[in-house]
C-alpha cells in the first residue's frame, strides 16, 4: 500500500518540460536531425532536475523574531 505524500514540487513545470521533450525527441527521430534529439534530451533532463530545486518562500515564512 503506498502512502500519500505532499504535494509534488514544480509538477505543472515538469509535466511541461517532460511533454516538450517527448515532441521535440519524436520531431527530431522522424526528421533525423542529431541536434534536435540533443536539444530533447536537454530539456529532459531540466525536467529531472527540477525535482532537486528548492521550494519557493512564502512570504509569510520569514524569522523577524529577534
């Protein structure tokens, strides 16, 4: 059984690099163009490595107890 975990960190970006990824990686196999396959797999792993960005601040997270 797995458990529910928090909310997933920049998911809608991730979801968006991983899709223009996938279009351009498909693009670039069917046109046989090498730098366009480079280009996909650039993009893919932007999207990997979102999962290790920090989380934004909220503005209200702030220590101003002094």
């Amino acid at each position: 059984m797995r458990r529910a975990r928090g909310p997933v960190r920049h998911l809608e970006w991730r979801i968006r690099l991983f899709g223009v990824g996938a279009i351009l990686a498909v693009v670039g196999m069917a046109a046989a163009q090498p730098w366009l396959i480079n280009v996909a797999i650039v993009v893919l792993v932007i999207g990997v490595l979102l999962r290790f960005a920090p989380e934004p601040r909220e503005s209200g997270d702030e220590d101003t107890s002094q």
